[in-house]
C-alpha cells in the first residue's frame, strides 16, 4: 500500500506541477491573443479611416465635375434613371407573368 501512496503522491505533484505549466501557457496564449487583435483592430481603423477619406474625396470630385459640367451630369442623370426603370420594368413584368 505503501507503494501505491507514493505513486499516487506522485502523481498528484506531476499533476500540479502540469498545471502550473497550463496556466502560464494560457496566460501566454492569452496575451498573444491580445496582442492579435490589437493588431488587427489597428489595421480595421486605419483602412476605415482611408475609405472615409476616399468617399470624402469623391464627394468632393464628383461636386468640382457637375459645377464644370453641369448639362453633361443632367444628362448622365437622365440616363441612369431611364436604365434603371427599363429593368426595374422589365424585372416586374416578368414575375407578373409567373
């Protein structure tokens, strides 16, 4: 019996000893976590932050290109609109049909 105490004595030290190991991997793996999505939320902010800039800087062509042109965008307009309700049409009338 004797025998099996300390087998199981030792044992239950590889046990707390592998667990002390667990915890500092997963402290580990924890921080690295963090560090990832720090990363990447750095990353996220800084392609948002140039996609406004863009969309801020089409706005800002697209009004310099009708005040230099302002017939020309009437008609693009026009245009655009006309296409638009031809298929919205189209599109409609088809599943009118089925």
């Amino acid at each position: 019996m004797t025998t099996r105490t300390s087998n199981s004595a030792g044992s239950i030290g590889e046990v707390i000893g592998n667990g002390g190991r667990v915890w500092q991997r997963l402290a580990e793996s924890k921080e690295a976590l963090t560090d990832a999505l720090d990363e990447k939320r750095r990353i996220v902010n800084r392609a948002w932050k140039r996609s406004r800039e863009a969309a801020g800087d089409l706005v800002h062509e697209t009004g310099r290109s009708i005040k230099r042109s302002p017939f020309r965008s009437v008609a693009i307009a026009l245009g655009a609109g006309t296409l638009a309700g031809t298929l919205i049409g189209v599109l409609v009338s088809r599943n009118g049909r089925r």
